[in-house]
C-alpha cells in the first residue's frame, strides 16, 4: 500500500489517531489548550528563527516594500494586542478588521488571536451596507481600518464606506483604529476613533492568552441564499493542526522556505495561507499589494517569484489567464530567475485545460489544480506533493485528501454511476480545520450542510446553475467554455444560458481576445460554433457569441457568470460589491439585454 493510500485509510478510519499524530507538530499548553498566536509567531523566536524573515511586503502599487524577522512581527503583534486589550478588547471578544494588504492587517489578525479576541476580515473596499451586515452580525467592541486601499491606479478611501456602514448598522463598535496610510488622511470621528501609530507608541504589549481548541478563532461571511451573510466560525486547534499538516504534505513546503498566496486577507485563501498556514510552519509568506499584470506588466508574478525566492506559488486561474492574455508566448518569464519555483497550486475556480498546459509548458514545474471551500478552510481534493505525488490530469483534483471521505451522490443519496451528474458530499465526522458551526446560528448550520444527505456534509450549493438545459439536455456551462477557451485567439471566456422560446436555452458566449490578436466576428463565431458541435455535440451548439473587451470581475479574479445570467434574464440582479471594473459589466449591459 502506497504511502497515500495508508494515510488515507488511517484517517478514515482511527481519525483520533491520525489528527493525533498530526497535533504534535503544534505546542500545546498544559490541560490541551493551546494559542495560535504562539504557534505562528512567539514559539520560532524563542526555538531559533527570531531573524528569520517572516513576512515580506511586497507593494508594487505603491511601489514601497517591507520586511519583517520574527522578532519584528512578534513585537509588532504583541504591542497590537496591547492597544486592543487598552480598548476593552478580551478573550472571546470580536474584532473586525477592514484592511487592505498591508502588514498591519496581518498584525491585528494575529493580535486578536493572541488575546483570545475573535477576529472577523472583511475584505477590503466592501460597500457599506455589505460591512454593515458584518458588523451587526459579529458586534464587534473595535474595527480596524485604514485611511485608503489602492486598486492599480485608483485610491480608494475606506473611511467614508466605514462611517457610513456604522450609521446603517445597528450595532455600534466602542473604537475604530485606523491606520493613515500617505495616499490619505482620514478624518477622525473624537471619542470614537483612535490613530493606530499613536496608540502603538503608547500601548504596552500583551502576552498570549491560553484557549481552549474549540473556541473561535476567526468568523469569515460568506454568501448565503438570504440578506444575512452566513458567518463560517473556525476554532483555534482543528485549524492549526490541519494547516500545518497541509503545509508539509500537499504543499511540500517547510520550514524556512517562502511560501506565496497570491490572494486577498479577506479571503480564505488569505486567512489560512497568507497568514496562518506558514507561519505556523516557520516559513516565509508574502504580502503582495498588486495584480498579475498592470503591476506594472505581465512579468509581475516572475519577478516577486525570482526576488524573493518563493518555491510554492498559491493562486486563481483568472490571475494565469490574465498573465496569458497579455503575454501568450510567456516572454517575460525569461527575464527572472525561477530556478528555485518549484510548485504551482491553483483553486478557487474551474482551471480549464488551456490555461493549464500553457503554464505546465512554459514555467517545468507541476501545475497542480485542488479543491476547497471556505467552509472548510483547507483543501478537500489535492495531489499531495510532500506525501505522494500523482500525474497531473487537466480538470482533476487528483484524490481526496485524507480526512476527507468524499463521495458522489445522486438525488437520494445513493452512489452516482460513473458518466452521471451527481453532488459531491463528505461522509461525517469531518476533519479538522473545517468549521463547526456557522456564528450564532447552529440551526442554518445544519439546514445549509447537513440535511440534504443525512450523515454527510453538503459541498456544492447554488452552483448547479452551471449546468443549462437545452432541448431536454442538461449541459454544463463549464464544458463548453473549456472547448471556447481552446481556439487560438481567445484569452478567457465566460458562457451562460439565455432564454430560447424552442429549446428553452441556448448557450451564449462572451469570449475576450488575446493581445494582439484580431478575429472577424462572424469567422470566429462560425469557427467557436464548429469547434463546439465537434466536440461536445450538435445540440450544445452555441448561438451567440459576442467579443468584448473584457469580462466582469471580482477583485479576487472571478468572473461575475451569476450576476451576466441575471442580467440576461431580465432580473433586477445587485452587483457584489468586491466588482474590480464596473465599467466592464456596463459595457455588457446592453448585450446581455439584446437577443444577441
């Protein structure tokens, strides 16, 4: 049996045995309490990495940078903690912090952590009736935030959002920090808000704060199909053991080595491997305050990639698309030194083939496509690069990674056929790391995850709208974009369903150029039609394809498909709030509305 297979079978299996094991990779105080504070800053200082680089701030749109030791980062943190505990903050208080990507954020989400206050990150630039939501569901004592956040080009100034979001709340936060970055001054509220470099001058700093490992260390919102955000709670030891397990055995990444997620704080990609993950671990993780291109160019990722020694590489597909997009034939990679690069992980959407064998060819190291959610806040399909690595397949996630016993079910709950449609579950009790509960709400907890499919946890929610019916024949969206994507001249694609009075929907493609290229309209779309009927079949036949400039976005790199079908539907659709270019779906708009 390969060393996959065991480890897999044992954590099925003698899962106490297993997670075991696993738990004595992180220091435990006495009585089985523990502070994740300790195990990601003051433990490496006191056992001999106190000049080791922990963080390093990389700000291209700034065009500043920073790093911090151990040391640094822990007296930073502790001296945080210190203007935290000086505002009334205590073990098993809430904390939001309203940041962009810059060291303080890391700072106040270690600070909490590190007096038993539960911090919840939302992301930076949300509107403020989206921040509103957040703050009357975790009452936080005190918000943290900034001046302004700075996308690319533009200034953002967070402060006006905060205000606002705190007249429409009903809860009211006793202080908000905010940290006054140069690009703005924020107007101070007297009494209420506090300038973070003069309270860091005067706090003294705070200790760690013995918790238990099932209290809360952070609420992340993500969405729900109500008003109210569903607050995904996750406790201190669970997270910290399977974080630093992930670390070694899917990301093959230790001790001393630097570690990049290029993602946002608010995320949970940021949440567990921007901060938490490697600095737990001991390595080196990178802040990155940037985009993939236009900061300044395509080349941006090689070169943090080459200055600061990054073996493993974490991030979208979207941001491997754009690089693409704008540099097909990879030239700007030839002007850095990758040779230390060694992994390339991808999630947080489909990676079609395309994008794929396009990086597997130019960069030589393994492109490796895995699977989580923020419920679960590690990886729940992954090829395990530290405990046995497998070929690499395009649209697989290679295997379940151990603790997860993951299964296809149809409507019944009974094992789905091979070639079948079905939903993906997880056979309980869930592994570590995973949450719990959902904040203040055991009761939506249960009804969103745990009772469709009794003794199983439900994975894929309001994602079934990838899949069209046309004709009577259920189509994925998914499968046609990968043959959209394949034609030499497009970049990225995105393909929903639009009403069709005959076959109740048709496919309908978006589809955005690679520079420097050009496409006659009706070539192309006669070429996509074909390349489409010979690939999956006549009756997925595309009937509209419209080239644009480019496709609505998330700040995080996700093309806005749900809000494009609301559109084209005729609903009254609310644009998310993290949109990176509006002007991107308004010039949509009236395509969307047209019968193409």
């Amino acid at each position: 049996m390969g060393r996959y297979a065991e480890a897999f079978r044992r954590s099925i299996a003698d899962p106490d045995g297993f997670w075991g094991a696993a738990a004595k990779a992180i220091e435990w105080f006495p009585d089985g309490v523990l502070n994740t504070c300790f195990n990601a800053v003051d433990r490496h200082v006191r056992d001999g990495r106190a000049e080791q680089c922990a963080l390093v701030y990389d700000s291209p749109v700034t065009g500043t940078g920073r790093t911090l030791t151990y040391r640094e980062l822990r007296d930073e943190v502790a001296r945080f903690a210190g203007v935290l505990r000086g505002l009334g903050v205590h073990h098993g208080d809430r904390v939001v912090i309203y940041l962009p990507m810059v060291p303080e954020a890391v700072v106040a989400m270690l600070a909490c952590a590190r007096i038993g206050a539960v911090h919840s990150v939302v992301f930076g630039g949300f509107a403020a009736h989206e921040l509103a939501l957040r703050i009357d569901d975790a009452a936080p004592k005190v918000v943290v935030s900034a001046s302004c956040g700075i996308e690319v080009n533009r200034v953002l100034e967070y402060k006006p959002i905060l205000d606002k979001a705190i007249q429409l709340a009903n809860h009211t936060p006793r202080h908000c920090v905010i940290l006054q970055r140069p690009q703005v001054t924020a107007e101070l509220v007297p009494g209420r808000d506090v300038d973070w470099t003069e309270a860091m001058a005067d706090a003294e700093p705070a200790d760690c704060v013995p918790v238990a490992a099932t209290d809360p260390l952070y609420i992340l919102y993500t969405s729900g199909t109500t008003a109210r955000p569903k607050g995904v709670v996750r406790d201190n030891g669970g997270h910290a053991v399977a974080l630093r397990w992930s670390m070694e055995y899917i990301y093959d990444t230790r001790p001393g080595e630097v570690y990049w997620a290029a993602s946002d704080i608010g995320w949970v990609v940021g949440h567990s491997y921007i901060v938490y993950a490697p600095l737990i671990t001991g390595c080196t993780t990178i802040l990155y305050e940037g985009k993939p291109v236009g900061t300044p160019d395509a080349g941006a990722f090689w070169r943090v990639i080459a200055e600061h020694g990054v073996k493993t590489l974490f991030t979208a597909p979207t941001a491997f698309r754009a690089i693409r997009r704008e540099d097909p034939s990879g030239s700007h990679i030839a002007r850095h030194d990758l040779s230390g690069f060694r992994y390339l992980f991808l999630a947080g959407e489909r990676l079609d083939p395309e994008t794929y064998h396009w990086a597997n060819d130019l960069l030589g190291v393994p492109v490796i496509d895995h699977w989580w959610q923020t419920e679960t806040g590690w990886p729940i399909a992954a090829n395990l690069m530290g405990l046995e690595p497998r070929p690499t397949k395009p649209g697989s996630a290679t295997v379940p990674v151990p603790g997860y016993d993951v299964r296809v079910v149809d409507g019944v709950g009974e094992p789905a056929p091979p070639g079948t449609d079905g939903e993906i579950v997880i056979g309980l009790p869930l592994p570590p790391g995973t949450l719990p509960t959902l904040w203040g709400d055991d009761e939506r907890f249960a009804s969103s995850y745990l009772t469709a499919h009794p003794g199983c946890y439900l994975t894929v929610m309001g994602r079934i709208d990838d899949v069209i019916n046309v004709a009577g024949h259920r189509l994925s969206t998914g499968a046609i974009e990968q043959v959209v994507a394949s034609h030499p001249v497009v970049a990225e694609c995105a393909v929903i369903g639009i009403h069709d009075a005959l076959k109740g929907q048709v496919p309908r493609a978006f589809v955005v150029l690679k520079a420097g290229t050009r496409a006659d309209p009706a070539q192309l779309r006669d070429e996509l039609v074909a390349l489409v009927r010979e690939q999956i079949g006549a009756v997925a036949s595309v009937k509209y394809v419209d080239v644009v400039a480019a496709l609505p976005k998330t700040r995080s790199g996700k093309i806005l498909r749900k809000t494009m079908r609301g559109i084209a539907a005729g609903r009254n659709e609310p644009v998310p709030s993290t949109i990176d270019d509006p002007a991107a779906l308004d010039a949509l708009r009236p395509m969307l509305h047209s019968d193409g």
